[in-house]
C-alpha cells in the first residue's frame, strides 16, 4: 500500500506505472533529484494537487 508519507522515488520503484498518473496530475518533474526525495504529499502540495485524490488513484492501480 503506498501512503502520502513515501517519498516519490519509493513510490515509483512499488511500480513504474505509478508515474503515469502523477505525470496526468501535473507533476512534470519526476526526473528530478530533489523532487524524488518529496513525500507524496509535499509533491502534491507543490504543484497544488490532491494528494488523497491522487493516492486513491494509485492504490487502485497497485
């Protein structure tokens, strides 16, 4: 289960599809060194998006 408290490096190595639907909610910036070391949910307060919409979405997928 991926939560808002894993960075986004963690989330992408669950599963790389992952990156899909953060790429669809606006974070353009995966590749990033220091925006793979944000939690889930700094990311999303960054780029002002819902980080439980978005982990809903990831959960289903994985």
């Amino acid at each position: 289960m991926i939560t808002k408290d894993m960075t986004i490096e963690e989330i992408l190595n669950e599963d790389e599809r992952i990156a899909d639907i953060l790429l669809n909610a606006g974070m353009h910036c995966l590749g990033c060194p220091s925006a793979r070391s944000e939690t889930l949910e700094e990311a999303c307060q960054n780029h002002e998006i819902d980080c439980e919409q978005i982990l809903c979405e990831i959960n289903n997928l994985v």
